[in-house]
C-alpha cells in the first residue's frame, strides 16, 4: 500500500481541478498547512517518503520542497509543529488537491494536521 501511495502522489499533484475557476490564478501562493505532534523521528519520516517520490527536500528544519511541477517552503520547531506552505504550482492545479495529497503523503509518517 506505501509504494501505491508514493506512485499515486505525482498523480495527485497533475490531478485538474473541478474546473478552471477554482484554480487559483497566476500559479502560485496556497495557505499554509499546519501539523502537530510532529516528532523528530516522524519529521525524518516524511522527508524520506518525499524525497522517495522524488521531491527535493533541503537539510535541516527548514527550507524547501520541490518537484513535480510544485514548490513549498517548509519550517518544523524541531519538537512538534510543522508548517508547509506550498510557493508556486502549476496554474491548471488547484491548492486544495496539493494540500489533500500532502495530507494523505505525510499520514504515512502519523503526522496529525491541526
């Protein structure tokens, strides 16, 4: 079912929107995703399964994510909260498809949004 789930993830992120006006215009600037209880062991997690997928993820506790055909920024406190923020996309994608598959990715790792 994991390897299912990373396959699927591109998918997800071509998926189209309902229709065109729901997409956000000019391709880029969701709202930020909060999640808790993020541990340093969850926090490793996640960023493996993304760079599995085949998603750039800098080192530390901060910074960026990209790949398939997106752009976040990334920031974790280094014990519990961590915030994504996706930066560009592309414009036939809506945030909310990005913001369900980034949801669905990172509950492999039992990361709970807030």
């Amino acid at each position: 079912m994991k390897i299912k789930l990373v396959f699927l993830l591109p998918v997800l992120f071509l998926v189209f929107s309902a229709g065109f006006a729901q997409a956000q215009l000019g391709g880029s600037g969701c709202k930020p995703i909060k999640f808790v209880n993020v541990t340093p062991d969850r926090f490793k997690c996640m960023k493996e399964r993304l760079q599995d997928a085949g998603i750039t993820v800098t080192p530390g506790n901060e910074g960026e994510l990209s790949g398939q055909g997106f752009t976040a920024e990334f920031q974790w406190d280094g014990e519990s909260n961590l915030t994504i923020t996706v930066t560009d996309k592309p414009l036939i994608v809506n945030c909310n498809n990005i913001d369900h598959a980034l949801i669905r990715f990172v509950k492999e790792c039992d990361i709970t949004r807030s």
